[in-house]
C-alpha cells in the first residue's frame, strides 16, 4: 500500500501544479499521463529500495527496531 499512497500523494500534488499553470500558459493534452507514468515510477522505485535496505538490515541485526531506524537513516543517504 506505500508505493499506492505515495504515488497518490505524488501524482496529486505535481497535476495541481500543472492544473494551475495551465491556466497561464499553454499545456499540451499528454501532460498528465507522463506525470502519472513518473509518479508511479518513481513511488514503486523507492519503495522497493525501501524494503530491499529494510532487509539487508534485517538480517544483520535480529532487533525489528533496530533495523528499521537504520533503514531510514540510510534509505535516502545511497
């Protein structure tokens, strides 16, 4: 369900953006769907980058807590 939400969150905030430049300048018809295609790209990418680091910290440390702190420190830093 992550990559869904942060697609969504993603995708609805950058076709706002567009929706409102759109009415200042001209916006050609396949804007929206290239936006879509990236969002979820980029959503389901880091996702799996995600839950690929909160394994590999897994199995080095047996502490649930533990591995997941680390994975968030570590997720954005590679």
């Amino acid at each position: 369900m992550i990559p869904y939400l942060f697609a969504a969150a993603t995708i609805s905030l950058s076709i706002g953006t567009i929706y409102l430049l759109s009415h200042k300048f001209l916006m050609v018809s396949y804007i929206p769907n290239i936006v879509e295609l990236i969002g979820f790209g980029l959503a389901i990418d880091y996702s799996l980058l995600i839950v690929h680091r909160f394994r590999s910290e897994l199995r080095m440390e047996d502490n649930v807590e533990s591995a997941i702190e680390r994975t968030m420190e570590t997720a954005a830093a590679r």
